[in-house]
C-alpha cells in the first residue's frame, strides 16, 4: 500500500450503492450489484441441479436491474454461469446463517473400481488405533482432509470426506463459494462428523482438527467431532520410515499406492487460487484443487488398506 | 515498588553523608568565577509526607499479607482510588510521578481477580521488553509472599524472545500475559483462535507508560487497542482498562483516544517525596560574542566528575550514544588524574545490552560498587536500579515527562536529592533556561494521537479484516471513515465485502507489513556495500526503538564540538530497528520516504552514529540507499524546491484579529540539488545539480496571512517583514514541538504568498493525513505566540542566533546547515517581536 505517490488513495470518496437482490421463492435471486459477489443465499431449492445463477461473475458493477427484467436476466445469467458448479455437480446445503455448496460422488464414478477397496486385513499389532478401527469397521471412519488459507486466521473453505458405505467410497466435498459460506461449511461438516465414530486424517492432530476447531470457535458453530481420531501420518512413519525418503503423502501415494498424479497444483498455491475465485469466479483454476483435494482423501483410504494388509 | 538498597561497602556511610552537601558542592561549583551565571535556576522540592487510604473492602487476606511481609501496610491515596474505580467497573488511568507505587495498582486489582475467578486471565502491555522483564519481576515477588497467590498464578512475558515451548504453554495456561503494543499486534490478535482461552476470560487489561503512545506510534496502538477490544468481546469477554501515565497535560484525552471510551483520571499523588533539589545549568558563552556557549558535554562531564569526587552515586544521561562515549571517556581521564581508582566505578550504558549484562550493572548500582553511570535513555524507563544521589542530563530530553523521569532517578527516599539539567545551545533548551515555569507548573505538554489517520486507519483496518470480517458494527470503533477506507481497501484487492460483511481476500498476512511506528510502508532501507560494512547489530529491541533512535546522532553544524541531539523514530531506528527479514548485517539503518529523497540521495553523505558514509546510489525501486564507509572532509546539504498548496479549510477562528484557518495541504518538494560543504571552514566547495522525483504531501496545516495592521507594525518600526515572518515560523515550530510532544522534524513550515496573494504563515504535520500536531497549535495559538515572544525578549543575542528566531532555512533534515540558506533571509529577531508583539496587544476578536 503506497499511499504517498497515489492519486486519489484511500480518501477518495466512493459512489457506492449496494443493490441488492431480494430473495424469493422462486427466481434465481439475481447477481448482487456492485464490489460484492452475490451471497450463497438463493432461492434455488436445494435439490435442484441447476447452476446457481448467483455467482456469475460477468455481471457485476451492472445498471440496478427492474424486477420484470430480474427474471429474464436471472435464466440468461443461469446459463451463462461459470462458477464451479456448473463442473462438479452438487447442490446447497443450508442452515440459519447461509449455504455452502455441496459435491458428492462415489470413488467408482472416478476411478476403476478396485479388489481392495474397503479391506481391512488385519492391524499391525503395535497399533492400537488401527486394531481398534479394523474391529470397528471400515463403515464407521470418516476420511478428512481441508484446503484452507493457509494463514493462523485464514478460513477454511474446502472439506474433503470419504467414507465407506459397504461397497464403495463416499465422497464429499463441502466448498464455501466465499468466505461468508464457512460457518455454514463448518456446521454442515459437523452433521457429518458426528455420525462417525472414527475420524481418519494425516496429520490432522497438529493440523486439520486444531483448525477446524479454532474456526468453529471463531463463528460460534458447535462441532462435533468423532470420539476418535486415527491420525495415518504416525503409523505410516513408523512403518515406512526406513523405506523411503520422506513420509509426506504424496510420497506414500506414489510408492505404496502406485498412483502417480500429473498437473497437480501445489499446495503452497492453493489459497490464492481461492481468493482469485471469490474475487472473479472463474472455477477453471479452482477445480484443481478439488482435484487435489479429492486425490489426498483417496490417497488416504488406500494408505490405510496398506498399513492393514 | 523498590525495596531498600543493601549495602555493603565502607563507602557507603561516606556517600550518605556526601549527599547532604552535594548541593553545597554544587552552589560552590557555581559560584566559581568561570562558572558565573552558569545556574540558571534552583529549585527546591519540599520533601511530602505519604497520604493513605483504605478501601471500602479490604483486599483479601493472602494478597495483604503479602504486601505486609513486604513492609506495605496502607495503601497510597491513589492506590485506594485506582483499585475502588476498578472495583467499580470503571476505565481508570493513573496519573502521579515517578516512584508512586503505581504497579500495585494494576498488580492489586488482577491477583484480587484471579483469587475470586481462577480463570480470569489479564494482560499486561509496554512499550519495551525491559519494562516488561522489570514488572513480570515485581507481580513474581508479591505473589511470593502468600501460597494462595502462588498457587493461582501463571504468568509469563510474551514477545519476541520467547521460546516456541514456552508461546504455548503460555498460550494455553497462563493467566497472565505480559507483552508489548508489537506482539499483539502481530504475534497474538492474528493468531486469536489459539487465545480463544485467554481471550474469552480476559478481565483487565494493563498500558502502563501510556504517555508513549503518541504520534504514529500511539495512533496505531490506539488501533490495536480497538482490535483487541473486538475480539475480545467476540469470545465474550469486556475487560477493565488499567492505565498509567508519567504527567502530561491531556492523560484523560489521550487515554479516551487510545481506548475509545471514556475513563476516569486517578491523579491524588499520595505517594512520599523526598526533599529534591533541580538546578538548571547554561553552560556560559564562550566568548565575548555571546552567540556560542561552552560544550554542553563537558559541562555535563565536569558536573559529573566533581559529584563523583564528591563522594556521590550519579547517573548521567545524554541524548546519543557518541555524547555517552565521549563524556564517559573524559569522565575517566579526569578521574584518573584527580581520584585515581575511582574511574573504574563508572561505567557506560547503553540499550542493547543482554539481560545479564544489564543485571550486573544494576546489582553493582544497588551495592554500591558502582559509582556512576553514562546513558542514554535506554535506563530511563522502569529499570529497577534503585535511587541514587544525583541525576545529570546533558541536554533536556524530547519531552519533560522524560526529563522528570530521568529525574527520578536520583533520591533515596529521605536524602535530598540532586537533578541538574544541563543545556545546549539551541531553541528548546535555552528556551526551558529562562522559563522554568514552562518546567516546573502544571504540564503543557500534550500528547496527541489521530487513531483515525486514514493512512494508519487503513493499514489497521487490513489488519483487523483479516482477524474477524469487518461490518457496520466496527464503525463505531473504527470511525466514519470506515466505510470509504474498506472500499479503497477492496478495490486494491485487498479485501472483499459479501453481505455487508468485509473479509480478508488476500494470501498476504497484513500485520507483517504493517509497522506500528511509521505511517506507510513507504521506508527506505540503508545498506552498507563494499569494504567497511557495518558491525553486525546489536541484540536490540524491535519494541525498543527509542533507545536505537536516540542513539544514532547526526551532527548539526550549529553545534559546538559536533555534539549531536538525538533524533526519534522518524530519522531511522539504527541497525537493531532495520525491519523484518532485512535485519542483517549490513543494514545500519531505515529512513522514511519523507526524509530519503533529503537524505541519501546519490552522493549525499550520511552520517551514521558519528561515521561519515557516501551514499553510492539510490534505487527507488526497492527503496534502498547503497552506502559505503568513507572518511570524507565535506559534508552536503539537499537544495530543495518547495511548495504548498491549499486543498480544503476545516476550521477557521479568529485570532486577535486575524483569521486563523485549519485545513488540508499539500506539500511537495523535490531535491534540485546538491551542496558541498567542508566541514570545519564551510565553505562550499561544490554545487551539483540532481535528478530526483518530486514528492507530495497531503496533510493537515493551519495558516495565516497577516493583515495590513500587522504588516504596517514591522514596516514603521524599520524591520524587514519577510523575514520577521520567517523568525516567527521557526519559533512556533519548535515551541508547536514542545508543546504536542513530537519531533521537530515531524512539523513542517513554510511562507508562501501563492496561495491567499500575500504572505501567510504555514505550519503542517510532516505526515500524510496530519497526526493532530498542527492542530494543536492551531488550537493554542496564543499559547504558542505568547510562549515565542517571552523567548525573544529574554534572548540575550543581538539580532538572532540558533536559540530564538533560528537560521534562514528551518529544515527538519539533519544534516541541513541552516547558516548556509541559499540566498534566503535572515530571520530577524526584531521584526518578530514586532509582529508577536503587535498580535499579543490586540485583544481577541
């Protein structure tokens, strides 16, 4: 911020008037004029398949718009729209304070479906956590893994879970559109948490339980996480800490799940692609990191098969 | 609270006795014929019995026991005041002097908390780390005297220092917290989530040495305030607000400006003096000419010598480091010569030292092994060195809040004590010779913050988005201007706003860049290159910037012997300030923009703690200044061509007779030029024309064009007006500068007729945005006229020297010799008075 040598600078005075769509039952709440990208809160059913018109980011700093025209300029914006959704189907889910977008699918619709999915031999001996998991059962663990900005008050905006249904992999990707949509992220995440007897992360003792919890805390949501928690990166080191270089997971992704990624984004590049979507919604550069996102929980869930072979 | 010296020394009985007839000593010294009419004051502080109080409840019963078995069975009468308006639910700021026991009235409140609410927590803010170290001590040391208070508390410094181990245990157990302004602001508040414990119970929170808080540096920790207060109250929290304040004249203003709510003055002093004796020396002319006095410092080392020969214990301050030095090292040789061995019981200090070194130093103060001891005002501040029998200060220091606290350092509760001020030959100091009401009556100074800044109100509001997402609520806190803020903040991508709410929309962590003691990020780095690169830096105190900038002299050609007043923050912090990640070795100091374009352009030479080093390029895109180490017999001066521009009135008042207007400018100048000047003879021995952008301003200034009444005064009485004006713009610059607590250099003056067709008299804040010191004086311009015309007429100079109207170009850059004008006009002595005089008998309109 150089404020000595610029025209104008922070004292300008700024014309501003935040049109704001109002929400209705049934039309697409149109675009919120102006700085702000419209708010998640749409009239769209949660069911429904289509784009939220919300998001589209072309039509911003527009003409305040009549409410004959709203209708009309709402299914034009509907097709036209741009945000991820229109690349990974979902829907919204919704609670007092807002929506997050949701995406769900199941690991056969990606992958080829493999032998070894949902196995659990047998524990090494020396760990009790794993012993009592494969006791437990494959269908009571959920997967997690965060894209988040990085930073100590940064927010999280993307949650990968996974989990077992008896024949396939669940997976869900809870993505707040921006960064009004986290507190219902987090609270929408707890529904699904709190199912769960055993949480399954790597290195969410240090990292992604803390988190989750310092923003919960942040935004007053009650989170409710499973009773356990079975953190991958510990047995994995002690099991394959001679074998390899580094115990990070995509080292153990390529060489013990033989699973070699291409194009992926790096990590340290992942919270400017989400500021860069909220600010233009472009979701070209942001499907990679659900792609990312979604390869990690993966990644994780054969990890584990691996340790319990 | 300081606890009796021990002492084991057989020197000891000899010293108590010393000090009755130190001040016998002393009238001796200045009843010798070489001295005559060096004492220019006396003043004798009766000594003051304590006054105490009980509280309407008692404290709990381990907390007075624990103050028993320290001797303390009553409470002073502002102890009893400060704890009961606590205990009411009330914002207090303590205002008494130095030594009043005022931890214990922070101290009192948060152990009586913490014995009522084991959870409550409370957190403790100074402007250093040494004060902190100090206090951490004395909380340790009263909960020592009671189980129960031992049992309950927790409490740890957290800053820079501290080990990652220790953040966390700190983090997650401690209930109390004892940091600087900086760490919250980048250490803590940024991180809430992880002090979602601490935040949530927090009760009380501590600023003691509140009157540090001014200019840039207040204004941004009166941000951080309102950061803190939001996050608190989002974990549920509303804590008490304990501060404490040397004197001023606006601790009630100052203390709503830092807080944003009203708070109660607690100013009953009840604590004991001892009898004091405060004598100001004017080193005599030294000659004839009466326009030079004779070196300040060996005056200072002289005072020095002759009380340690005396038999007392002394402490002397000086404004830089190089004066420590020098006075020190003639302080020994005199010695040796006169009291062989005695040399070895006086020691420098200086700030930078390591904590063990510094304790060494305070232990042989306190036994007695140490006679004596050269600073700088790194020992000004708390430093629990415990009283000694004299306090010299060569030079007065920036302020006369820090004056009386150097003060202070001398008695021992029942022995006389002895301070001596000793001055130097320029405005401030000759002006505080012959008005020592302005020193000893109720406190003219103000300190003045302006939170609201929109420069520093943007930097906080980034970071305050970043903590927790900004909305119509923060307006309160934060100012009207919130909203116009967060949109220029938004179009510079740097947050978003959704839903009336703005976020932080950046990978950037704001309160890295933000530096809480300069107004943008705008700061030139200076670099050493080549042979000769500059010692590693000390171990200094990011959070200590005034010691490192009080160090660093530059030398002013109108000072005898090369003595150097210390600057402040804005001139550079030295090599221990130099930000972030550029703190290496080679890097000796920072500049702001302001003054770099003045200072180190290409082939300037730079003058670094007594050093002379040649500016070899200046890269404005970095925003770096290349120097090298070289021994040059010139010095160079910046040409600057200058303007000001009225943008916007604010105000307007009349003012016996003429119209007095506050508003907005715009200032801009551009570095034409360059002189050469050798030192010694000075003469010019070079002039080269140079290439540097031109720089604007926009600020807050008030003006005046005086009318044809004042101008016919100076024309009938023979005097040249222009330059009568001018005399008057440099004493109003330097008095403005007493009077609002900051830096000359922080102010800004100029004559310029382009604006209202005649000439008019400007003063302006050298800050984009104006901090509030022009207005200020515009608010106390009688204050300030009255203050310039008794100085001009007990000046004892002819037609004016550096002590009154000043020199023809009154610039706030350092190494500018103002006797050198180019080709601009003397300012007049008499034409000023004439006009001061003539304003001063019209009645106000």
């Amino acid at each position: 911020m150089s404020f000595l040598h610029e025209e104008g600078g922070p004292l300008k005075a700024r014309l501003s008037e935040l049109a704001r769509a109002r929400r209705s039952a049934v039309v697409p709440a149109s675009e919120t004029l102006d700085p702000a990208p419209a708010s998640g809160e749409t009239g769209v059913p949660h069911s429904s398949r289509v784009p939220v018109a919300s998001l589209s980011p072309h039509s911003s700093r527009a003409t305040p718009v009549s409410p004959e025209a709203a209708l009309d300029l709402a299914l034009d914006v509907a097709e036209n729209a741009l945000g991820v959704e229109a690349f990974l189907p979902g829907g919204e889910w919704r609670d007092e304070r807002g929506a997050v977008f949701v995406h769900e699918r199941l690991r056969s619709d990606v992958e080829r479906r493999r032998a070894h999915w949902g196995q659990l031999d047998a524990a090494p001996e020396d760990e009790p956590d794993l012993s009592a998991l494969c006791a437990l059962g494959l269908e009571h663990a959920l997967f997690l893994d965060l894209e988040t900005g990085g930073l100590a008050s940064s927010p999280v905006f993307l949650a990968g879970t996974m989990r077992w249904n008896g024949s396939d992999f669940v997976l869900r990707q809870y993505f707040a559109r921006h960064y009004g949509e986290e507190a219902t992220l987090l609270a929408a995440l707890s529904e699904e948490t709190r199912e769960a007897e055993f949480l399954v992360t790597f290195n969410g003792k240090s990292y992604d339980v803390p988190f989750l919890r310092g923003r919960a805390h942040v935004h007053r949501v009650p989170l409710a996480m499973p009773p356990r928690h079975l953190d991958l990166l510990h047995p994995a080191r002690r099991r394959w800490r001679d074998e390899l270089p580094d115990c990070r997971l995509q080292t153990l992704e390529l060489r013990v799940c033989r699973r070699r990624r291409t194009g992926d984004v790096p990590g340290e590049e992942v919270p400017g692609l989400y500021h860069d979507y909220v600010r233009h919604g472009d979701p070209y550069r942001l499907i990679p990191v659900f792609h990312h996102n979604l390869l990690d929980v993966i990644t994780m869930g054969d990890v584990l098969g691996a340790l319990c072979r | 609270m300081q606890a009796e010296p021990t002492r084991f020394l057989a020197g000891a009985d000899r010293a108590r006795e010393a000090s009755a007839s130190l001040h016998d000593w002393l009238a001796a010294h200045g009843r010798r014929p070489e001295n005559r009419g060096a004492i220019a004051h006396w003043e004798r502080l009766p000594s003051r019995p304590p006054r105490h109080g009980d509280l309407t409840l008692p404290l709990p019963p381990p907390l007075a026991e624990s103050l028993e078995s320290r001797g303390i069975t009553r409470l002073y009468t502002h102890q009893v005041h400060a704890i009961e308006a606590l205990r009411g639910g009330l914002d207090v700021v303590v205002v008494t002097g130095t030594a009043s026991g005022k931890s214990l009235c922070y101290h009192l409140p948060v152990l009586e908390r913490l014995l009522e609410e084991p959870e409550a927590t409370a957190l403790y803010l100074f402007p250093t780390k040494a004060l902190t170290q100090d206090q951490l001590k004395g909380l340790t040391r009263i909960a020592l005297g009671h189980p129960d208070l031992l049992r309950r508390l927790v409490a740890g410094v957290y800053d820079g220092d501290t080990a990652p181990g220790t953040r966390r245990k700190l983090r997650d157990t401690a209930n109390v917290i004892l940091s600087n302004p900086d760490m919250l602001h980048q250490g803590i508040l940024p991180a809430h989530s992880k002090w979602a414990r601490f935040l949530s119970h927090l009760r009380f929170v501590v600023v003691d040495e509140m009157h540090a808080y001014r200019g840039i540096f207040g204004s941004h920790v009166a941000n951080v305030m309102r950061r803190l207060v939001r996050l608190a109250a989002h974990y549920g929290a509303s804590p008490r607000l304990v501060m404490c304040s040397a004197t001023i004249r606006n601790p009630a203003e100052l203390a709503e400006g830092l807080c944003g709510r009203p708070v109660t003055v607690v100013d009953d002093d009840g604590a004991p003096r001892g009898e004091k004796h405060f004598v100001f020396w004017n080193p005599p002319f030294s000659d004839a000419s009466r326009v030079e006095r004779r070196s300040s410092n060996g005056e200072g080392c002289a005072l020095t010598a002759g009380l340690l020969e005396a038999g007392a214990q002394v402490i002397t301050f000086t404004k830089s480091r190089v004066a420590a030095e020098l006075v020190y090292r003639y302080a020994r040789d005199r010695l040796r010569r006169i009291e062989p061995g005695l040399e070895d019981r006086i020691r420098p200090y200086r700030g930078g030292y390591l904590p063990e070194e510094r304790r060494k130093i305070e232990q042989a103060l306190f036994s007695g092994a140490l006679r004596g001891v050269v600073c700088t005002n790194a020992l000004e501040l708390g430093i629990d060195v415990g009283g000694l029998d004299a306090a010299v200060l060569i030079g007065a220091p920036p302020t006369l809040a820090s004056a009386w606290q150097q003060a202070g350092r001398a008695g021992r509760g029942g022995d006389p004590a002895l301070a001596i001020l000793v001055a130097y030959n320029d405005t401030v100091d000759q002006y505080l010779m012959r008005h020592p009401e302005y020193f000893f009556g109720r406190s003219p100074e103000a300190a003045v913050i302006d939170p609201h800044n929109p420069y520093i109100l943007a930097q906080q509001l980034a970071c305050a988005a970043y903590e927790l997402p900004l909305s119509a609520a923060d307006v309160a806190a934060f100012g009207p201007q919130m909203a116009d803020i967060l949109a220029a903040l938004e179009e510079a991508g740097e947050t978003r706003t959704i839903d009336g709410r703005a976020y932080w929309a950046n990978t950037s962590f704001p309160s890295a860049r933000v530096n809480l003691r300069t107004i943008s990020d705008n700061t030139y780095t200076i670099m050493v290159t080549g042979a000769g690169a500059a010692p590693p830096p000390r171990p200094g105190n990011v959070s200590d910037p005034g010691a490192a900038a009080r160090d660093a002299p530059p030398a002013r050609a109108d000072m005898p012997e090369g003595e150097a007043p210390a600057r402040r923050d804005r001139w550079g912090r030295g090599e221990s300030a130099a930000r972030g990640a550029d703190a290496g070795a080679n890097v000796i100091g920072t500049v702001d923009a302001i003054s770099a374009l003045e200072l180190v352009y290409p082939e300037a030479v730079y003058l670094h703690e007594g050093e002379t080093y040649f500016v070899r390029s200046l890269d404005l895109e970095q925003k770096t200044a290349f120097v090298e180490r070289r021994e040059v017999d010139y010095y160079t001066q910046p040409v600057l061509d200058t303007n000001i521009r009225v943008r916007g009135e604010r105000q307007r008042r009349g003012w016996r007779g003429e119209t007095v207007i506050l508003g907005d400018v715009t200032y801009s100048w551009q570095t034409i030029a360059m002189k050469k000047v050798k030192f010694g003879t000075r003469d010019s021995i070079g002039y080269h024309p140079l290439e540097l952008p031109r720089l604007t301003l926009e600020t807050v200034g008030f003006w005046f064009a005086p009318d044809e009444a004042a101008w016919a005064a100076v024309a009938r009485a023979g005097h040249p007006p222009f330059e009568g004006l001018s005399g008057v713009r440099n004493l109003f610059l330097t008095l403005l500068s007493m009077l609002s607590m900051c830096d000359p250099a922080d102010l800004g003056g100029m004559i310029d007729s382009s604006n209202l067709g005649r000439p008019a008299l400007f003063v302006f804040d050298r800050y984009p945005g104006g901090l509030g010191f022009a207005e200020q004086g515009w608010s106390r311009l009688d204050e300030l006229a009255r203050a310039a015309y008794d100085h001009l007429a007990s000046c004892p100079c002819e037609s004016g020297c550096p002590s009154c109207v000043g020199l023809p170009v009154l610039h706030p850059a350092q190494q500018q010799d103002p006797d050198l004008g180019h080709g601009r006009a003397v300012p007049a002595k008499e034409a000023a008075r004439t006009l001061l005089s003539h304003w001063l008998a019209r009645t106000d309109a």
